[in-house]
C-alpha cells in the first residue's frame, strides 16, 4: 500500500506489510468504511476498520462465487459479525489460452517477505503476485472489489465490461479469495500495449501454466482439518521453498511472493486448475 504518512500499513490476514509517507489521502486507498468516512482518511488510518475488518482462517472453494457466512472464527477467536464473509482481500488470477497453453498474468510489486523462519524482520522487495484490493466500505460487494483490483492494471472499457459475468467462481483461503479471470488473446495485447507503470504494480507478466506447475513444490497432507459441518477444513502454515521463474525473452528471473506460491499450490491440491480454470 503506498501513502505519504510515515505509519506501518498493514492488511490483516492477508500477508502484506509496508511502511510509507502521506501527507495526503490517496484516492487508491480512500476510505469508505463507515458513512461518515466519506474518503477523508486512508483504509488503514481508520479505526473502526481495524476493529471490524476481521478476516476467517480456512479454506473452501465456491464454484458458484456464492459466499459462506461466519459468526465467529473459531480459530483466531475473531468475531465476525460485522465482516460475515471473512474476506480481507480479493485476488484476481488473469488467464488467457493461445495455442491450447494456459498462460497466467503476474504483476510485480513492492512487497515484504520473510524469507527465512528466524528473520525478525521482513525485506521489501520487487516480487510477483496477482492484482488484488482490499474492501474499503463495510459490507461491499466483494465483486466490486475485484473490479477495483483490475483497474490497478487497466482502465480500458473493452477488458472492465461485464467483468462480473467471468467472476464465475473463486477459492477462499484465510481471509483471501482469487477469483480466475479469463482475457481473450486481444485483451491480452491491449493490456500490454496499453499497460502504463503506477505506484502500486509496476510491470506486467505472463508466465506459462505447465511452467509454474513445474516449478511448485509437492505438499503432500496439506490440510491440517477436514470440514465438519459449518467448520472450514485448515491449511498447514508451512514455509514453502523460494519460487522462480524465467522470462522467456530475456532470461530474467522473477521470485514469487510466498503468498502467490501458497494461493497456486491451494489452488493445485484443493479445487485443480482444469477446474478453477473451466470457461463454463
């Protein structure tokens, strides 16, 4: 999250954590959670966000974008009354198919990691991840959520129109939902071509599908609990090895951030990505 206070910015549940500076409120990051909000402060600057913005430890996969509804999370002892969906951020996984390959966009951003269990702190660093945003009013529709995550990458009306008829489906993970989002080949070229560098995302990427399945680790027993009932099954928190892939073009290399390699190899062993990835 980029502002102009000196302040720690930090998105509950969602693994991002980042110090910057704000003398102004940045319209990105207004703030609309209560009525009288009215965008006169940033999302983490607000109180009452910070108090009703709890996020649900679990996993499930939607396979109609309909959302289970919580009280409580049980797990972190979190009431969730005034954020029943539990969802802290929206991610949005952007594919397009060009000669029968699958090919995801990534976006490199300024994140922090700990890349080792002993670290005390983390390191900002360029990093690939999926376009994402954070509910910014109470109760939002979680679908103009992702809307929002897409206009950090374009603005252009060919790719927003009917955006929400291909949010089809989406997999929840502690607090965190990704959404597919399949682009046609046209698109695809008009995001790139008229792709201009922001504060938040500061290049674009595609990488192929069977690439990234090489790279991921296996994680054999990854479920810590099986749903029961009204009770989420539980992801083990595990620290998964450092990601890399190779652009084509030139060779460079680009790490993963640990929370895009955790959502890829959920995506992997709970839903499978010939599923998650259905144009139907």
């Amino acid at each position: 999250m980029a502002s102009n206070n000196i302040r720690k910015c930090s998105y509950a549940d969602s693994g991002i954590s980042e110090s910057t500076t704000v003398k102004w409120v940045n319209p990105r990051y207004a703030c609309y959670w209560l009525e009288s909000c009215q965008g006169q402060h940033e999302l983490d600057d607000c109180e009452y966000q910070r108090r009703e913005r709890s996020g649900k430890l679990g996993i499930y996969y939607s396979s109609n974008a309909e959302y289970r509804r919580f009280l409580r999370d049980e797990i972190n002892y979190k009431d969730l009354s005034t954020n029943p969906t539990g969802c802290t951020m929206v991610l949005l996984l952007i594919y397009k198919i060009e000669n029968n390959t699958t090919w995801i966009l990534f976006v490199t951003k300024f994140l922090k990691e700990k890349r080792h269990k002993y670290e005390t702190e983390s390191t900002r660093q360029s990093l690939l991840a999926f376009p994402s945003s954070n509910p910014c009013k109470k109760g939002e529709d979680h679908t103009e959520v992702a809307l929002r995550a897409l206009q950090t990458i374009t603005d252009r009306q060919e790719i927003l129109d009917n955006y929400q008829l291909r949010l089809k489906r989406f997999l929840f993970v502690d607090a965190i939902s990704i959404y597919p989002f399949l682009v046609t080949s046209e698109q695809a070229k008009l995001l790139m071509r008229k792709y201009s560098q922001n504060e938040e995302v500061h290049s674009l990427h595609w990488f192929s599908l069977p690439e990234i399945l090489n790279q991921l680790p296996e994680w054999p027993n990854y479920l810590t609990k099986e749903a029961h009932g009204e009770a989420l099954a539980q992801i083990k928190h595990v620290q998964h090895p450092t990601i890399q892939l190779k652009r084509d073009i030139d060779g460079k290399i680009f790490t993963l951030w640990s929370v895009t390699t955790n959502v890829l190899m959920c995506i992997r062993n709970h839903v499978g990505f010939h599923e998650f990835l259905s144009s139907l």
